[in-house]
C-alpha cells in the first residue's frame, strides 16, 4: 500500500493540450542505440513506459544535416526516412499509456559535421569543441531563416511520427543556448540584450508549435545556469529573467545546469537533488509546468519538492535507467524494491562508446530487445537444479537473486563476515558511498525469495564445494590488485627492493595503511588510483600520485569526471604526475621513465601503491575442473571477476547473463542490419 505522502506524485499534470498520467518525466537522455538501433531503442523506451514514467523523451534529434553529431549515436529527422525508426518508440510509448517527446535539437558549436561535411553554423564564427581542426561559420539572417524552415519540417516529421510532445532543445550544446548566452556577441537584434538574445528561441517555439499543430504540446529543455562565472547565463540574474520574457509561450519547463558533466554529475561528487538552489524562484515567473533534474530516487526528496513549489515533475534520465520501474514501485508502495542509480555515470561512458546503454546496477538496460531481457520479469526455471553460487560481491550477489527469481534451489556461499564483496570494501573509499547500493538493493531482494540459503563466513575448499551436491557450481570468487607492476605499461614483474614497502588498493580498503611520502602508481587509468590517493592523503599522507597516461584517470573522461578528479586532488594537496611509467624500486624510492622522452627519474619514497591490474581468483575454479573427472554430473561456471576482472557493470552483468541463460540451449542474441533492399 502506497504512503498518501506520494499520492501527490500521482496527480496528472496538464502539458499543453495534453495530459501527463502522473509527474514522472522521462528528460531526454543519450543511449548508444538511437537511430542506428531503433528497435533496441523503441524497446527500452517501451519498458520505460511500462514502468510507469508519464513522459518518455528520446535523446538529442538532429533536425538539419548541418547539425551533425555524428559519430555519436542518436536520433534525426532529416527527412521522412528517419520517421519510421521513431515512429517505432512511438509505438511503444504509448502502447503504455505514455507521452512520447522528441528532442528537437541542432548543435551548434559542437556540429563538426564529421559524417555530412557541411559547413558547421553557430551564432558567431568559433573553433567548434573538441579540438576538430574546424570553426563554425557566424550566421546571417538568411541562416536563421533557414533553420526556423527546418526546424518546422523536422516538427511537423515529429508529428507524422506521432510525437505528443516537442521539445526545443536549449542544452548546453545547442544552438537556441548557444544565442541565449551572455557569450553570444552579435550585433544585431540576435545579440546583445537578453530580449534580443531569446529571440532564436522564441521563433524556435513559434515554429515547433506551427509544426506540430494543436494536438502537440511545446516544451523547451533550458539551461538555467551556465556554470561559467560572470561570463556566462547565471540564474539568479538572466537565467530567471530569460524565462520569464518566454513564459507563457511553451507547454512545459525543463531546466538544466550547466554542461552535461554538471547536469549528471556522478555520486562522487554531487548527492541527490543536487540542482535545487538553481530552482528557486522559477515557478513565480511561469504558469507552466517546471520539470527539473537531480538524479532522483528517493520518494520523500521528490514528493517535497512537490509539495514545495519547486517542481512539478520529476525529471530523470539515470534513476529512470537503473530503474525502469521507479514510478509504478512507488504506486504500489514498494519502495524497498527501487534499484536505485549509485550515480556511477557507467550508463554515459556507452554514450561515448557508441554502443548499447549499459547500466552497473540494471543489467538488463540496452539488452531489451536483443537479448529479450526484461528488469522486472525473468523466465521461469527450466528444471529443478539445484545451484551453488560461491562469493557474493556483484557477481555473485546478481547471479544467486535472478536465479532465485527464476525458481532454481540457491545456496550462495561468502566467506566473508559481509556481503557485496569489493563494493562493500569501495564502498569505504572517498566519495564511494553510494556505489554500496548494489550490494544493498540486491540482499533485499534475495531476503525476499524463499528458495535461496545465504552463509557468510564460509570459505569453500574444492572439497567442499563438491561435497556440496548442487548440480551447477557457479564460482564469483572475484580478483585481487597485483603486487608485481604488471598492467598496461608492464607486461612482466617489474625488480622491486623488498625495503620499500608495498601496497595494493586491497591493503588499504582493508585498513593496512602506509605512512609519510607515499607514491600512488596509477597505471589502471579509471577511478581507483585517484580514490586512494584521495584516502591516503586524507589520512594524513604525503602523496605523489604518478601514471603513464597523459592525464590523470584518463578513463573518467567518459565518466564526465575527469576535470573534478583533478581538482578534487589538487584540494587535497596531492602532486599529480603524468606520462610516467614505473621501472622498480629501490630501498627509499621509485624509479620512471618519462614515456615521451625515454628519461629515467627517481622519487623519494617511503612506500608505494600499485594500482596496475587484478589477477582473478581463480584457484578453485582450476582445483575443481581438475578434480571434477570424480563427479562428472556437476557443472562448473565462473561470472565476473573471477573470470576476467572489469568494472563493477561487468561483474553484474555476468552474473545476471548467466541466471538468464542457464538451461537455455539457445539464449537470443539480434542485431539489426542495414536492408539493403530497401536502401537501394
Ligand atoms: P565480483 O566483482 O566478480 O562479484 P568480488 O571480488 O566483489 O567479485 O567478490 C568476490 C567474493 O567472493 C568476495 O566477497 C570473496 O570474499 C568471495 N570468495 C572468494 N573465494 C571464496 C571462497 N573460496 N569461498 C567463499 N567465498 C569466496
Ligand atoms: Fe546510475 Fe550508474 Fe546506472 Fe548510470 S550506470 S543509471 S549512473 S547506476
């Protein structure tokens, strides 16, 4: 039963000429699939839906070919061929009872128009971002004409797709922003003022909304606060005034901070309802609904928010991928069973990787379609097989629930004291905190199922694990941080003086710690070597975190973290060293060699950590395929870790494939090819 305190998330909202079931917003968000993967994508839009989320947006839609992005994947609507891929989400939407919105965008400053080679338009002539040896061309009046033309044809495409809902997109990276800013120069009626500076986006509204006709509603997707000191679009001041001198004109609100990085910034550094100070004061200037952002996921922040004034919906690109489910496990009073986002920003490196969105804790996020995975729903069991599951961090934990769901006998082993393996040991380090959810969402789940048995403190021989009689054995049995200096620089144990103690991230998350000048060695590139030198200099260490890379957690470039890692070590007073590589130790230092010049160096040392690479734990698994010619009807499998270690997503997702596809002689794996039949 649901707690009357959330009933006010259930009331519907009026967006336009339209009605929202309730005030769960899907904002629109990136996924890897988009237009080059329509039917994954119309899937796991669908699943949103059938969550319960009111208003399903897509991701970035192009509306002209002089705004691409490519080779990022996402949506256009260049003309009537990009309508049927869309018009498959469609479909899917409102198979549930949701809105469907499209985000209508063009890219200005960012289009470096790599696939269709026009030549890029923005507000003034500037080199567009990332470092493309190209500069976009300052627009003239007939620009501006020309896009208002295409911005109506791509809405009236968006109409014939079915569409209710047409955002005007003013992103950081757009162009409707990119005029908006106090950066924008001109000299014309498109510049200077603010009135002058929101004309582009009042003629946007006015033209999505001739494009879209009366059956559509308008919303606009606007930064609020540009992040950029006094140079840039600042709430308190302009950011309040320029929505108010576009009130009443667009159906909705959606409001944003600054760039992508500052709108989802991972848990590490920002905790949940992070924007609202950016929010106040909006509604006094609007009738309209405000929708805004801030990695949702508890039912109490949401309905005060509500309730407040602040909001009237919840916005949610990362809570809605973690959980696709949230709003109907509110309705239904669930409230333990929302898996929620650990704001890893996993789910944004897909993006980035240009494949199907993957999420750490909802495995089953981009896999809809093609694997036919399903976050709430999993085949029943195929036989009554009994299963032994030994350790339970990620993999384990996942691999024993969604088997339990699935109806099979479980008995998960641990031989810790706890559970959730090396999230619970992270879990500890700086900022980390969060990332312990999957270990907590994933216990409460298997508290609920009656066919599993949970024994910590058991650390399973090879003996005891085939005495055990299950009739599958599925080791997760993790990995541990090597000591040899073996990773991606060094393919082969590296000569260490044994007088200079040695670390590994496993010692310190388990509370052996070093002292004085400590050197971090960081050649694992993601989040773990600035973690711990973050730990080690809270801790009151002196600490020199030294890699091969260019940058410092080169990896969390896709993570959006990377310039606040830096920061954050530079307030911490740590030195950063980089495109160093180790070559050994010595009694009281650490010798390198700069990889652009080939010279050595020494660093004073009284210790140091090896964060280079893991070595899987796999031990039992080789003690029992050797000794399985005994007992030949058991079957013997590895999940995460303990196979091939990787990020927490990967270890979760092992587990998770292998309960989906245990007994299934031939799991479902689709692509979507190019027809050419219908291309020529
Ligand atoms: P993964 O990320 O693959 O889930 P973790 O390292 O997080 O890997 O978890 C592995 C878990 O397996 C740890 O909690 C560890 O204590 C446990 N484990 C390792 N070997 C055994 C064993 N022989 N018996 C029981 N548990 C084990
Ligand atoms: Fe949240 Fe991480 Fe999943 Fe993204 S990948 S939705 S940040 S849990």
């Amino acid at each position: 039963m649901r707690d009357p305190r959330f009933d006010i998330l259930f009331e519907t909202v009026q967006i336009g000429p339209l009605v929202a079931r309730n005030r769960f917003y899907q904002t629109p968000h990136c996924n890897g699939m988009g237009n080059l993967r329509p039917q994954a994508h119309a899937a796991m839009r669908g699943i949103k839906a059938e969550g319960g989320w009111a208003v399903i947006n897509t991701e970035h839609c192009s509306v002209h070919p002089s705004g691409d992005l490519m080779p990022e994947v996402l949506q256009m609507l260049w003309d009537d061929g990009d309508i049927p891929p869309l018009a498959l989400m469609v479909e899917a939407v409102h198979e549930h009872g949701s809105l469907a919105g499209v985000q209508l965008a063009y890219p200005a400053y960012y289009n470096a128009n790599r696939l269709t080679r026009e030549v890029p338009l923005g507000p003034m002539d500037r080199p567009v971002s990332g470092n493309h040896p190209m500069q976009v061309r300052g627009m003239d009046k007939s620009d501006i004409k020309n896009l208002l033309g295409w911005w109506k044809a791509a809405a009236v495409r968006a109409r014939k797709a079915g569409f209710d809902v047409l955002n005007v997109d003013g992103n950081f990276s757009t162009i409707a922003f990119q005029f908006i800013s106090p950066r924008n120069q001109r000299t014309d009626e498109y510049g200077g003022s603010l009135k002058n500076r929101v004309r582009l986006l009042r003629e946007l509204i006015e033209v999505t909304r001739e494009g879209g006709g009366d059956g559509c509603a308008v919303s606009v997707r606007l930064i609020i606060d540009e992040l950029f000191g006094p140079e840039g679009l600042r709430a308190a001041d302009e950011g309040i005034e320029a929505i108010s001198l576009l009130a009443e004109l667009p159906d909705l609100w959606d409001l944003v901070v600054g760039t992508w990085a500052d709108d989802s910034p991972t848990s590490r550094f920002a905790a949940e309802n992070d924007h609202e100070p950016f929010m106040v004061g909006i509604k006094s200037v609007t009738s309209k609904p405000v929708v805004g952002v801030g990695r949702f996921t508890s039912p109490d922040t949401m309905a005060s928010l509500i309730r407040r004034g602040v909001l009237d919906m919840i916005g949610a690109a990362r809570p809605s991928i973690a959980d696709p489910f949230l709003p109907k496990k509110i309705e239904e009073g669930r409230y333990e069973d929302i898996r929620e986002c650990i704001g890893c920003n996993i789910c944004v490196s897909s993006h980035f990787a240009m494949t199907n969105l993957r999420c750490t804790q909802n495995p089953t996020m981009g896999e809809e379609w093609r694997r036919g995975w399903h976050p709430e729903k999993i085949a029943l069991a195929k036989s009554r097989s009994s299963v032994l599951v030994v350790g339970a961090g990620p993999a384990g934990l996942e691999c024993a629930r969604a088997l339990g769901e699935r109806g099979y006998k479980v008995t998960l082993a641990e031989r810790e004291g706890f559970l959730g393996g090396r999230v619970t040991l992270e879990g500890k380090l700086p900022g980390l905190g969060e990332w312990q959810r999957v270990r907590d969402w994933r216990v409460t789940q298997l508290q609920k199922l009656p066919n599993i048995e949970i024994y910590k403190g058991s650390d399973l021989s090879a003996a005891d694990t085939l005495e055990f009689g299950s009739d599958q054995i599925v080791l997760a049995t993790g990995a541990r941080w090597r000591r040899d200096g073996v990773g991606r620089a060094a393919h082969k144990a590296l000569p260490f003086d044994t007088a200079l103690p040695i670390f590994t991230p496993d010692d310190v998350m388990r509370g052996s710690l070093p002292g004085g000048n400590v050197t971090v060695y960081d050649d694992d590139h993601y989040y773990m070597g600035a973690v711990i030198a973050e730990k080690l200099a809270l801790e009151g260490c002196k600490v020199t975190l030294v890699t091969p890379a260019a940058d410092i957690s080169s990896f969390t470039v896709n993570t959006l973290e990377n310039i606040r890692v830096a920061k954050r070590l530079f307030e911490r007073g740590v030195t950063m060293i980089t495109h160093r590589s180790l070559l050994g130790t010595g009694s009281s230092s650490a010798r390198f060699m700069d990889v652009r010049t080939g010279e050595n160096s020494e660093q004073r040392a009284d210790a140091i950590v090896l964060v280079t690479a893991r070595l899987p734990n796999s031990e039992l698994y080789s003690q029992l395929v050797s000794g399985i010619a005994e007992k030949p009807s058991i079957r013997i499998s590895r999940v995460g870790d303990c196979e091939a270690p990787a990020a927490i997503f990967a270890a979760v997702y092992s587990g998770h494939r292998f309960a989906q596809e245990f007994e299934d002689s031939s799991p479902l794996l689709r692509r979507e090819r190019i027809d050419l039949k219908a291309a020529g």
